[in-house]
C-alpha cells in the first residue's frame, strides 16, 4: 500500500462526506470529484496485514506487554492497550483507564483514547469513530490512526522511540505556487466550455475544490460551509 493510498484510506470517509456535500450544494457536476470518489471507495477500509503487523509490534515494544492470543481487533477493541499506549507514550495524559465494567466503561476508553490523540497532536482527520473499533466496522482505520499516532512521535523531541512509520514532512502548507493557480484556472476554464449552464456560484465551488485536488488534499468542513456562505451573495 503506497503513501498516497494510506492517506486515501485515513480521510476517505471525510473526504466522500465533504463531496457531496459541495455537489448536492452546487448542482454542478465535477468529473474530477467522480474520479477521485471512485479511486477513495476502492481502497477505503481495506486492512492491510503487514500493517496490522507492525503496529501491533510497535505497542507491544511501547507498552512492554504482548498482545493477548486474539485477533488483532479483539485485542483493541476494550480500548485499554490504546490507552496505555498514550500514557507511556505521554505519561498522564490519560488519568484513568477502565479495567473492568460494562459496554460503556469499554468505549470510555476508546473516547479517552482520542482525546489523548488529539491532545498529542493527531488531526482530527487521522482518527477513528468509535463504532469503527467497538462494533469493528472498519479496522483498517484503526490502523491508520495508529500509525497516525506513530507519526506524531516524531514531533516529540523527549520521545527517544521506537518509532512508527518514516518520520513525516515537517510542514504541510496549504499553499499554493503560481503554477498550481494557474493550472487550476485551465482546469476551471476546460470545465467552463462543458458546463455551459453553470451559475456563477456553482463555477466558483469548482474552482475551489479543484484547487485542493491538485494539490492532493482535501478542505475541512468547516472551509466547504464558509465557502457556500461566501457565494450565497454572488
């Protein structure tokens, strides 16, 4: 599995909400969203052993224990080792794990699991749903937010390791150079000739997603919903 591909896996259910979200939004269809839709549905959710493998190696070395004889999402699924996993990781960032109770004292661990990520400094992007694990509907992203984990090591000088994964760029701008623009801008202008019904409103929402897609990621939420603000007074 390539890096592109685990990025896909990590955001493609953000990314296929934000989509038509901006289609159902703006009437206006987009080749390229259809494409890249497409390209997400094949690769999202598919777990990867080897995977699976070494991030389970990885917590072991980290937490100094084994993983007891089960399948690797039964070993998680109590959130306990995802949590003493954040507390060697970061001592006390977690206070309080549960051992023991019921359903709900289990899935606390997965919710305190994630807040300790993002307290890390995991992106939101990068982590799971808890149904994902509880009710194990998709544990390849559980993998992913795992090596999500690993990755934001790095970013922790008093972390000496091991270490998951390559150590990651150290910035990831959403900035974009002058060729970028003015590629985007024959893009706009190529769907321009085949849209010819396209208001002006639904043309400036193509031309802001296209954008993000030539540069390979994806606007949040919240930039898609003040982008639709913006053109209501177009």
């Amino acid at each position: 599995m390539s890096v592109f591909q685990s990025h896909h896996a990590r955001t493609s259910i953000v990314a296929i909400v934000q989509m038509f979200f901006l289609i159902s939004f703006s009437g206006v269809g987009c080749v390229a969203l259809i494409f890249l839709m497409i390209d997400v549905f094949k690769v999202a959710g598919k777990r990867q052993p080897e995977e699976e493998a070494e991030a389970r190696n990885w917590i072991e070395t980290v937490i100094g224990e084994r993983f007891p004889p089960v399948a690797f999402e039964d070993a998680l699924r109590d959130g306990i080792i995802l949590c003493k996993l954040m507390n060697k990781l970061a001592p006390g960032i977690i206070t309080k794990v549960n051992v023991s109770g019921g359903d709900y004292k289990m899935m606390d661990n997965i919710s305190q699991f994630q807040k300790a990520c993002v307290k890390y400094g995991v992106a939101d992007v990068d982590l799971f749903q808890t149904t994902d694990l509880w009710d194990m509907k998709n544990i390849a992203l559980v993998t992913q937010t795992i090596f999500a984990v690993g990755r934001a090591t790095y970013k922790h000088p008093e972390w000496k390791g091991p270490y998951l994964g390559p150590r990651p760029a150290e910035e990831n701008r959403r900035e974009f150079s002058d060729a970028q623009l003015k590629a985007s801008e024959t893009i706009i202008g190529l769907q321009a000739g085949t849209n010819r019904g396209a208001t002006q409103s639904g043309q400036s929402e193509i031309d802001f997603i296209n954008r993000y897609i030539i540069v390979g990621s994806f606007p949040t939420t919240k930039e898609l919903i003040l982008c639709k603000l913006n053109l209501k007074n177009l």
